[in-house]
C-alpha cells in the first residue's frame, strides 16, 4: 500500500496532490511510452518509481525523473546507472547511506535521515518530461514534501527538480532562482540547497565536479548541525 502523506499546517499542497501508486496512468504520453518498455524489456520495472529512504528524513533529493537503464530498470531512484555513482558516493561519505553503491532495488543499501525522490516519477521519452507533465506529476512531491519536519533539508538537482520544489509548495518560481550552490529559504523553515545535476554529461565536461557536489553536501551538513566527513 502507498504511504499517505498528510499536509502540515500552513503548506500548500497542488491541487492534484494525491497518494503515490506505482500504477499511475495520469499522463497518457508517459504511460504509453512506458508500455512500449514493458514490452521490449519485460524484466525492467518501467512503471511510476517510487521514493526511497527514511520516512522521516533530515534531507530530501529531489532528482529530474528515472533514466531508461538506471531507475526505470532497477525501480529505485538513481539505481543502475551513471548518475548515481556520484550520488550515492556522497551519501555514504555524510552518513546517510549505509553502503557506497546503490546495485538494485532489493540490495542492503539504506539510507538513513535522507530520502531520494524525483520531480517526475515515469520515464520520460528522451529524458525529457513536458511541462505539463512535470505539472501533473507535481501534486505527488507537493504530498512529499507538505510531510516533511520543519527545518528540513532539500537537495534540488537541476532546475527542473528546482521549479517543482517551489510549485509543490505553492510558492512563485521567479521568486527562487536556481543557481549551483544557492540556498534558499522557505516556509516552515525547510531550507532549498540547490545543486546542478549527476548526470554523466555534467561531470563529464565538469560542469559539476566531486568537490563542488561534496560542497554542497556540507552545506547541508551545517545548516542540519551534522558532523562533516573526517
């Protein structure tokens, strides 16, 4: 059964906010595409990706959407793939994972205090969602994070990721422009730290360097008083 969120208080929650399920048909586009993957990899996950993490984290990722052979196959977040080595590197260097490695959705790897969602939880065709369904998508991390403690962490990455954290809590996008390294403070006393994204073309061109990802992991480490890495 889907975990339901419940809105805290004084959060604005989009309209179409509604308990996860990983058999969501709501955007036809995406759910054709990812029929057509069932059938050419009938081993692959290819359905809605669920979060995955602590229930009740210090720290939320917010990451694009799943890729082909990475979370659309293994059916966890960043699993499988290029972008979740740097990742899930990370996470085990600031205490949050237990393991260095994410292999599959039913490895031992746990995350504790962190939580890893996506802004669009399907493949999108070419790894790029319409902005429609980025829209429609939005009312499930609008649940997410109205879950989230006060003075809780979030990690955008990228400017899609970016734009949805502001939408899902109903606040205006001009108003928060996404920048690598930029902090931001919201409602509730959650706290937006934004980050260019994994992926294997930004860390490839370096665009996005271990040391410039690890900066803003300790970032977050003193905003949440967490001890750095010795």
């Amino acid at each position: 059964m889907p975990r339901t969120a419940r809105p805290a208080a004084g959060v604005a929650v989009a309209s179409n906010a509604a308990p996860f399920s990983t058999d969501c048909t709501r955007c036809p586009r995406l759910a054709g595409h990812l029929a057509g993957v069932r059938r050419e990899y009938p081993d692959y996950h290819a359905r809605p990706v669920p979060p995955f993490g602590d229930d009740h984290p210090q720290l939320l990722i917010v990451g694009l959407a799943p890729g082909m052979h990475g979370a659309n196959r293994s059916g966890r977040p960043f699993t499988g793939d290029y972008a979740g080595i740097l990742l899930y590197q990370t996470l085990h260097r600031y205490g949050y994972g237990s393991h260095p490695e994410s292999l599959s959705a039913d490895d031992a790897l746990r995350l504790k205090g962190c939580r890893i969602t996506n802004a669009v939880k399907c493949l999108p065709p070419e790894n790029k969602p319409l902005p429609a369904e980025v829209r429609e998508c939005n009312g499930y991390l609008g649940a997410e994070l109205a879950a989230l403690a006060p003075g809780t962490a979030i990690l955008a990455l990228g400017t899609v990721a970016h734009q949805a954290v502001l939408r899902g809590l109903g606040l205006r996008v001009a108003a928060h422009a996404f920048a690598h390294g930029a902090q931001h403070d919201l409602p509730r006393s959650l706290k937006l730290f934004d980050s260019y994204h994994c992926s294997r073309y930004n860390t490839n061109t370096r665009r996005l360097t271990t040391a410039m990802f690890e900066q803003v992991f300790a970032d977050i480490a003193a905003y949440l008083r967490r001890p750095l890495p010795g």
